[in-house]
C-alpha cells in the first residue's frame, strides 16, 4: 500500500539543490504515515482522484490524497450500506464530512497541520549560502599570503594539487639575506642583526595570519556544504522511514552528521604549512570533538516517533553547525589575542646593541648597498600589493543566511573581518618601516659615497633631516631605529680601525 518509492537504508548523500523536491516527498509520506494506523487502509483511484480507504462493517471510508507536491488532500467521505429489508433490497448512502479545513478534528486539518509542522522544522534551512561563494574568499585570503610568501605549501583548487611558489616578498627577502653577507664591520652587523634577519620572521607570522584567515573560510565552506547535504539527508531518511510505516516494515532512524569528517579533509589541504601565529590545527580539533557527534539509532513504528526522530534530527544538525561556528569564531579570536598581545610575532622591535663583540674592518660596498635599498623598495611595494588584497576579504557578505541557523546570520564573519582588519593594518606598518629602512639605508650610503671621511657632525646633521622628513614615521613609537644603530656602530668601526692603525 504505497504511492511512494523506497531505496531502502543505504542511502548516497543527497543534494541540498534536490531539498525543494524532497521536502515535497516528505510531506506526501508523513501524510502517508499519519493514515497508516486506519485498519486496513490502501490508496485507490476513486472518483475525486487519488483516495485513502479503508472499510469496516457497512462502512466505507474515503478521504482524498495530497497532490504530488504534498498539499491539498483531507476531504472524506463515508458510504454507508443498510442491511436487505423485509423485501430483501438493501441501500446505500453516502455521506460527505467537512473537508475544508476549519473543523480541528478534520482530516484536511491535520493534513495542513503535518505540512506546518514540517515547514516550520526546514523554514531556517531554505536559503543556505552556496559554498561556492566562498571560494571567492578563500582565494582573496590566499592571494595575501601567496603574494608574502608560501614556498612549499601545497594548496588544492578545482581537485588539483599545486605547490605554492616562492612570493615576491620572500624573494626578496631571501636576496637582501645573501647581499647582506658580502657586507662586513659593525654598521652592517647592525643592519643585518636588527632588521634583516627578523624581517623574514615578521612577514612569516603575517603570512600565518593571512593563511589562517584563509583556513577559517574554508572551515566555514566545508560547514555550509555539509549543512547542505546534512538537512537534504535528514528529509530523505524521514521519508525512508515514513514510507517504511506506511508499507508496514521495520525501519530504522540512523543519522550521522559529517560535518567533522569533510572539514578534517579541508586541513590536509593546509597540512604542509608552517605557520608561527598559532596552533592553527586547534580549529580542527575544536570542531571535531563538537560536531563529530552520531544519533543513536531508535526503532521507528509510529507516525509520531518518526516525526519526533526528524524533529531532534535537524535540531542536532543546528546544534553542531553552531557548535562547529563557535569553535572557529573563538579560535579566530584567540589568534587576534594572540596577535595583539605578541607584538615580536609582527614587529621589529628588537633591544638596542652595545657594540659590536670586536673590532670588525670596515667594508661598506657601496653597489651592493644599493642592491639591498631596490630590493627593500620592492619588498614595501609588495607588501602594498598584499595590503591592497585584504579590503576584498568579505566572509560575512558569502555566508550571510537565516539567522537561526549556527551562530547568527553572519556566523563568524565579524571575527573574521576583524582579524582581516588587523592583518591590513599590520601589514601596512611593515611596508612603511621597510619603506623608511631604504630610505634611511640609502640616505647613510650617499653621504658615505658622497666624501671619504664623513665626520660625526656631518652624520648627526644628516640623521636629524631624516627624523624630521617623514609625516608618519612607524619608528617614533619604537625603540628600535635601525638609522640610530648604523650610525653608532659605524662610529664604533671607525674608532676600532683609527685604535689598530695606531
């Protein structure tokens, strides 16, 4: 006794684009389940189309069906059969009951009351983001981090796997180390301890940054797409089991979320990176000790029971994308805490130097000095390309949905625009401090160039029109003023080389 098609318990995932169509099955199938305890009822073709019937002594019982779409349906009707009189002819009588609705205890009532009940369970459920809309995020955040740098990660677009290239920054970064070390005597010493060998770390811990905001959005995707198939798996197994009552076999309410399971795929993607921030993983592993949670199974024999089952069913689907959102909102929080509160994790702030640990000789090669000044004025151009990247990083606008679904209508997405926030600032701070080193770098090396025995009074002259020079200069709130170290320790050179010549 069925109108419906069953697949049985096994079942492949379904498509959250399939969910309209399904929640129509459902509803023609928990209608189906409600009638299943009148004895004996089947589905016929009676004269008001598609009908419930079921027979008693001298009683037949009619009421209409839903549509294929699962609405309209409940209008009844009874035949009576009277006994042969006397003269042996008996009767029929037909009887038509209210089917408009307004009666509480009416068939059409109920079958409205099982189509709200339904649509208030999936109303919240009816317009999640496409997952795809956050690729565009994803690959924004990923343009930061690529542009500073992400040599040996391997990232995973469209299925294929790609090894990051070495970026523009870290090229750099990695010419002006080597220049560096054809510079000899304590005012390189100063250059290279207190701004070039740190300067790598602090775009390494920017790079972290960007990649974890990358990594949150693509938590983010995985959870919105397993939301997805998630509710579309919870309707069809409703239905599995609706239908099972209706055709009076056993049937099961088995419902596994997997949710944890596709965003522990998301981290292999990232699994190669070195990241210094944070413990970046920890998002991970938040998210799957909340959300990897599995539904008992329960026996389903009545209308009511499954009904209840796929009520709890989605309920615990909201729970667990709330409880996967807040683990990525906290840990997003906890890394701009982190951020915020380590400055040496993205600064240069470094204790001042005593000295040089001994009489160094003087060798200031004036090309290569030159070299180190393009390249740092490369390096604060494209940091200014990574810090243009960051204003497009819009998670809220991607994930934006009905407000009782995880977290909030926005669910992370404040935090991450936050932490986005933060990495653009951060980021332009360091782009101007590299900005001022060429500057200050180059400056020293024109007056060494410019006369062969620049006297303390020439230099002092000098660092004092620099000082002066810039509107928004990052060094004024920092101890640590890398023209201020070269100066002192190139008058340390010169002294130790006057002490050994005497």
């Amino acid at each position: 006794m069925t109108n419906s098609t069953s697949t049985g318990s096994s079942h492949a995932d379904q498509s959250y684009a399939d969910l309209p169509r399904l929640i129509e099955e459902l509803k023609c199938s928990a209608i189906n389940a409600f009638m299943a305890d009148r004895p004996g009822v089947e589905i016929c073709d009676g004269p008001r189309g598609l009908e419930y019937v079921w027979v008693m002594p001298n009683v037949s019982c009619y009421v209409t069906c839903p549509d294929e779409h699962g609405e309209g349906g409940g209008a009844s009707y009874m035949s009576y059969t009277h006994p042969a009189g006397p003269s042996g002819v008996g009767s029929t009588q037909i009887v038509t009951t209210d089917d408009s609705g307004d009666e509480p205890d009416s068939f059409a009532a109920a079958f409205q009351a099982i189509r709200d009940t339904i649509d208030s369970v999936l109303d919240p459920w009816l317009d999640l983001p496409d997952p795809s809309a956050v690729e565009g995020e994803i690959n924004n955040c990923r343009s930061v981090w690529i542009e500073l740098g992400g040599e040996g990660a391997t990232v995973t677009v469209d299925g294929s796997i790609s090894t990051v290239p070495v970026g523009k920054v870290a090229s750099n970064l990695e010419q002006i180390t080597l220049l560096t070390q054809e510079l000899q005597g304590n005012a390189a010493d100063a250059f290279r301890e207190n701004f070039v060998l740190p300067l790598p770390g602090t775009v390494t811990n920017l790079k972290a940054i960007a990649a974890f905001l990358s990594l949150t959005a693509a938590c983010e995707q995985v959870i919105m797409q397993a939301a997805g198939t998630e509710i579309a798996n919870a309707v069809y197994l409703a239905r599995e089991s609706f239908d099972a009552i209706w055709e009076e076999r056993e049937c099961q309410w088995s419902w596994i979320p997997q949710v944890g399971s596709l965003i522990a795929g998301v981290a292999a993607t990232f699994s190669k990176l070195s990241l210094d921030v944070t413990s970046i993983f920890v998002v991970f592993d938040n998210v799957l000790k909340l959300v990897d949670q599995e539904v008992s199974e329960e026996d389903i024999v009545t209308y009511d029971d499954c009904m209840a089952a796929f009520i709890e069913a989605v309920g615990t689907l909201h729970q667990n994308v709330s409880a996967a959102e807040e683990a990525i909102r906290q840990d997003i929080l906890s890394t701009e805490r982190n951020v915020r509160t380590n400055p040496s994790l993205h600064d240069l702030s470094l204790s001042s130097i005593s000295g040089g640990s001994g009489a160094a000789s003087l060798e200031w090669r004036h090309a290569i000095v030159d070299q180190i000044v393009g390249h740092l004025d490369s390096v604060a151009e494209h940091l200014g390309d990574a810090q243009k990247a960051i204003p497009r990083i819009s998670l809220t606008s991607a994930i934006r949905r009905d407000g009782r679904i995880g977290i909030g209508d926005i669910g992370p997405g404040r935090q991450h625009r936050d932490l986005a926030d933060l990495l653009y600032s951060l980021i332009g701070n360091l782009k101007e401090e590299s900005a001022l080193a060429s500057q200050h770098l180059e400056q020293v090396n024109n007056a060494l160039r410019d006369a062969d025995d620049v006297t303390q009074v020439d230099l002092h002259r000098l660092t004092s029109q620099v000082d002066a020079t810039p509107s928004n200069n990052p060094w004024l709130s920092s101890p640590f003023d890398p023209l201020r170290y070269m100066r002192n320790a190139y008058w340390y050179d010169k002294y130790s080389q006057s002490n050994d010549e005497q």
